[in-house]
C-alpha cells in the first residue's frame, strides 16, 4: 500500500504508501553524509535478515535520521522545516521573475522539492518513530508545511509566472513532452486548489485544505483506536482473548480468524460499536471536501479527485465497479450457499451466516479443501530466504541488485531496520530501501511503502538517489529459528517491494513525477504484478527452502495455496468496508476502486508478458521502458497501452479480474 496520499503544489504527499531525495555533493537541508553514492560496507541481503542478532551502526560520529544531521533530535525538525520555507520563498521570488521557459518548470520543481524533502520525510517518522517527541515534531513539521502548500497553490502572482509559460505556444512547442506534462500538472495544481476564484473564495479554499488536512489526520487516528468493555459484560471463558485493562477489556480488532463464534461475534460488534465523535469526523470530512471540490468549480469531490487517472471520471468507476459486481453475482452467491453449509456442518444449533462469520467461514473451506496450513508453509518462507529470492528474481528480470549496508549511529530510528542499497549491473547505485519489517510496540500494524526523497535531476547534472521506507509487520526470529513468514506475509513482501522498485526506476527528470508520483489506479500496478511473481511456482521455487532441512517447497502445496485464494474470493470481492474503521478513506478517497483496476492491469500484463517466462528479461526491459520508468511524467493509460500494444477497455478490466477467479481444475482432482 502506498502510505498517505495527498495533492499539493508540486507535490504528491505521500509518506505510503506508501503507502515515499538525493544524493549530491554535501547535506544541505535535504538528506546527508549518510546517503553516500558509493559504499564498501555491501554485503549480501538475505544474511542481513536472518541474522539471529541485531546489527549495530558504523563506526564513526553521528548522523541524524536518513542521514539528515539535523534530525538527531526532535528539535531538528524545526530547523530541517525553516530551511526548506526558506528555500522555497527564494525559489518564489526567482519564479516570479522568470521569463516564460524550460526554467520555469525547473524551478517549480526544485519548489516541489525543497518542502517535499521535509513533508514527506516527516510524513513517515510522525507515524513510525517509537520515540513520541519526534512523532510530535514531525506532526508538526507536516502541518506546517502543508500551510504553506496550500497558500502556494492559490498565490496568483506564482501561478501566472506559469500561466504565462502554458500561453508561450512557441516555447511549449519546444518543451520535450515530459516537461509539457509536468508544467500542465503544476497549473492542475493551482486550478484545483481554486487558483481562478476572487480573494475571499480562495482564502476560504486555503481554509477548507487545512480543516481536510486536521480531519484526516483525526479521522485517521480513531480508525486504530481499540474501544473498551466491563470484562464483566462478556461471559468469563472468552475473556482471555482480549487484552485486560483494570476492570475493563481492550478489544482492538475484530479476531476474524477465531473458531469461537461468541469470540467473533463480539469482537465485531464492540470494535465496530459506532463512535459519534468519529461519525462526526466523517461527516465533517465528507462536507468539506464536497464544499471544496464545488468551490473549484468541480460537480463532486470523486470529478475532482479522478482528474488524471485511468478511469478520468467517476462514471467509468460506476461503470467498472457495477460491471464486475454482475459478473461476480452467481459466483458470490454460491460461496455464499458454501460458507452457510460449512457453518451447517460445523455448528448445527446457529448455522444463520452472520457478518463476523465471512472470513472465518472462507478460511475454514480453503484449508478443508486444499489443506492449507500457514503452519506447513512457514518454515520454507525464512525472511533471509524471501529477500534472496527478490533478488534473484530482479537480477534476472532487470539486472538489479540488494545489497545490505551498514547505517550510521542515528541514521535509524530503530535499531532492527535494515538499509539496502540497490545497485543496476551498468548504471551503478539507484537508490536506496529501508526496510522497517519487524514488530515493536506503538508501531502501526499495516504494511505500507513511504517515499521519504523522490529522485530527479539535479541542477549540476548529478540524479538525486530516490530513498524509500518498506514497513512491515514480521515477527522478530527466536532462538532456534529465523524469522518465519506466512504465505499471506511473504505475498505482502513481494507487493511493498514491487512499489519500491517503481521508486527505484521511475527516475524522472522531475521529482514531481518521479516514481509512485503518478496516478493512484496506475501506482497499484507494479506492486500487484509482484503478487503474481509470489505467486508462481518457477519463482517460489528459487528461493523457499526449510530453514532447518534446505529441503524444497513441493510443487503441489504451492499449486494447492494459489488454488485456495480462489475459494470464495467473489464473495471477498465484494465485501464492503466498515465506515468508521476504514483508514483508507483518507488516503483512497474516491479512489479505492484503485486495487481493482490496478489488479486487472496487472493480470493482463502477468498473462500476457510473464507467464510464459517470469524471468524473461527482454519482456524485464520492456516493462521497465513502458511502465516503470516514467513515473507519473506520461498519462498512465499510455503507458499500459505501450506495455498491452493495445488500449484495454472496462470490459476487459472486469474479464481479467473475473477469469482469475476460474479454478484449475488439474490441481484440484490431483489433491482431491
């Protein structure tokens, strides 16, 4: 998942997303000494993560976080944010007086920079850091700068420098496409933020984007927020699963994979028990992005929020979305005649199929019927081994490297994160992965990719180095074993680090394009694919050994896992999210169907490019030359039209999305 996701001058906010600036001659206020281009402290990556002990950093003097020296301490935040408001009221002033030009955009994007290198950077550490005064700090350093974007993107004098440079037909001509399309998402910008209203108007659109961005901030809070009970209410023998607090229990999920019904049933109904306040959060966002996308001139907040996408309007989601909902319908209604049977067989006296039930229910007829036990997969899915398997896996398709290196003192926040630097076999050193995959206290549990620096070109010729937080949620090795992962966790692997190299390889001349700054239905794709990769037995078999006996995973229990995902997967296709719970509203709004449409991109690009050959190279090249490489700096349509040499309709989407849903039936009689 791309981590926080939010338009701004210039500037994709985006954490991952994440849900994610370069490497150069010296710190400056962007990221330092410890982001070097070259190193000699490599070492092989699967090592790194099933290592049984910590590593500790470098020798040498201190650093701050990402290298950044002003980030050894949460007071830095505040110096790393009045450099970057600094840089950009100079970067202001020489737009302004800018004659129309190729510089124009040069200097909107280095804006883009300066306060992206600080947002973004602080966009990760104010969820992620275990320490809370630099997770304040960083708060704090976001909401300041998302201030000062917003006043950007309605300041009249900035925009009619650009203005004037769109109206140039002579030297838009001569632009290359690449900076005519960044230029003309820059005035996008601008018109969004309702650059062409009176004062008065555009004081109160700057007012509507910082109330969204508090909103957000607050609704996204309450989404994680356990909710409490009198451990009295519940009956004493399913009070252990919750976690006791004085006289009261924490329910903190709805512990879907419970056998015990009451266990279910009242997890679901106290976790989701509905909150005013956070029904009043809702409702109060809803208005005001409603109130803002009618203020700009928009019919809806969704007409706004699709400009620029695959799907353009919200029409052609309706369109999608109900398309596939009525191919999905017989199938959905028989796994749901499934699941009451099973709950039937199961639990006679209450066989009535209740919404806690879905999950557990589909879970139980997978492992009935393929006899899918995480348990039996775990010891072949060691963490060292899956990252030995990424890397062989993009070694062949892309020529691309991971290598371990080691950090600096207070280069990270925790001492388990892992540092990679990813290295092209002829173009040397690309950039830089931090992994933050394991388990701590306070740390949020959802996978997610961050960009903390987007890449770009830099004025003396150099490329700013792209550098990426993967969080993940692994747990930590033992005494007598490394860290161990679920099918369902190593998938997750492959999908976060599918983002990552997007990141890595979509190296733009902008940093305002660059990497998975491009459309939310386009940036799902790459890191879908991966999934597919994971998912393979030819890749699988590479790399997933039992850690104690090196014996190979066999064939028929990989085909056996694939062939379960498809076990009532209509049904969890169309399971609708709980409201008050639902984080991605904030970073998907209007955009959730993203996952769908990317995973139908991604399954005609699978079929068609690699399942044939996954470690074809030439086919590696071609999807790094048509998909990967232009970040959001070409229309995402055009760049699945390269990689498909055909322009896919709605009726494809929903043809992809539905045929694999179909079972092979070649495994399913050989493991009957």
């Amino acid at each position: 998942m791309l981590a926080g996701y939010r338009r701004a001058f210039g500037l994709a906010l985006r954490g991952f997303a994440l849900r994610g600036r370069a490497v150069g001659p010296g710190p400056g206020p962007g990221l330092g000494p410890g982001l070097r281009a070259v190193s000699t402290s490599w070492s092989p990556v699967g090592a790194a993560f099933d290592a049984k002990q910590q590593r500790g950093s470098a020798p040498g003097r201190e650093t701050g976080l990402f290298g950044v020296p002003e980030l050894s301490c949460p007071e830095g935040f505040q110096e790393a944010q009045d450099k970057a408001l600094q840089e950009s009221e100079q970067l202001v002033q020489k737009a302004c007086s800018t004659p129309p030009g190729p510089e124009i955009v040069k200097i909107f994007d280095q804006l883009s920079d300066a306060l992206c290198r600080v947002a973004d950077l602080a966009d990760f550490v104010k969820i992620a850091h275990p320490d809370f005064a630099f997770r304040e700090a960083a708060e704090e350093a976001c909401r300041n700068i998302g201030t000062m974007v917003e006043k950007l993107n309605t300041d009249v004098e900035l925009c009619q420098s650009l203005r004037q440079l769109l109206a140039d037909e002579v030297v838009m001509n001569s632009l290359d496409p690449e900076t005519r399309r960044v230029a003309e998402l820059f005035m996008f910008d601008f018109e969004i933020s309702g650059i062409h209203l009176d004062e008065e108007k555009r004081k109160k659109a700057v007012n509507l984007n910082i109330r969204i961005l508090d909103l957000c901030n607050e609704f996204l809070t309450g989404t994680h927020l356990p909710n409490k009970i009198d451990k009295h209410i519940l009956p004493e023998h399913i009070r252990y699963n919750f976690t006791a607090e004085g006289s009261y229990l924490q329910v903190a999920g709805l512990h879907a994979d419970c056998p015990d019904d009451l266990v279910r049933e009242a997890a679901y109904k106290i976790f989701l028990y509905p909150n005013a306040e956070q029904l009043s959060r809702l409702e109060e966002l809803l208005a005001s992005r409603n109130s803002l996308a009618q203020l700009v001139g928009y019919d809806t907040f969704a007409h706004r929020a699709l400009q620029g996408t695959m799907a353009k309007n919200p029409e052609t989601v309706t369109q999608f979305l109900e398309k596939l909902s009525d191919q999905l319908s017989k199938r959905t209604q028989k796994d749901f005649e499934m699941m009451t049977k099973m709950k039937m067989k199961l639990n006679p006296q209450n066989s009535k199929l209740m919404p806690w039930d879905h999950p557990y229910y589909s879970g139980v007829l997978r492992a009935e019927r393929y006899n899918i036990d995480p348990g039996l997969y775990c010891p072949f899915f060691s963490l060292g081994a899956c990252m030995e398997g990424l890397n062989s896996l993009f070694s062949q398709l892309l020529g691309i490297s991971l290598y371990a290196e080691q950090t600096q003192r207070g280069e990270v926040w925790s001492e388990d994160v892992r540092k990679l630097a990813v290295v092209h076999e002829t173009e040397g050193l690309l950039g830089y992965i931090y992994c933050d995959f394991f388990q701590r206290p306070d740390k949020p549990h959802q996978d997610c990719h961050f960009t903390v620096r987007g890449g770009r070109l830099r004025e003396n010729g150099e490329y700013q180095l792209p550098v990426v937080v993967l969080m993940l949620s692994l747990p930590p090795s033992t005494r007598n074993a490394p860290t161990l992962l679920s099918p369902g966790m190593m998938e997750n692997l492959f999908h976060e680090m599918g983002h990552a190299m997007h990141s890595m390889l979509g190296r733009t001349r902008y940093q305002h394009v660059t990497g998975t700054r491009c459309s939310t239905d386009f940036a799902e794709v790459p890191s879908i694919l991966m999934e597919y990769f994971a998912n393979d037995y030819r890749v699988v078999n590479q790399f997933a050994r039992h850690f104690k006996t090196g014996q190979p995973l066999p064939k028929n229990m990989v085909s056996r896992l694939c062939e379960s995902k498809k076990v009532c997967a209509a049904a969890d296709m169309q399971l609708q999210a709980w409201h008050l719970r639902f984080s991605h509203l904030v970073g998907y709004g209007a955009k959730y169907y993203s996952y769908l449409m990317s995973r139908a991109v991604a399954s005609m690009v699978w079929k068609q490019c690699f399942a044939q050959d996954p470690f074809d190279r030439a086919m590696g090249e071609r999807y790094r030359r048509e998909m990967l490489a232009h970040g959001g700096g070409k229309e995402p349509i055009l760049m699945v039209q390269g990689m498909l040499q055909k322009s896919p309709s709605v009726e494809d989407f929903v043809d992809a999305l539905v045929s694999d849903l179909d079972q092979d039936f070649e495994t399913f009689i050989t493991d009957s």
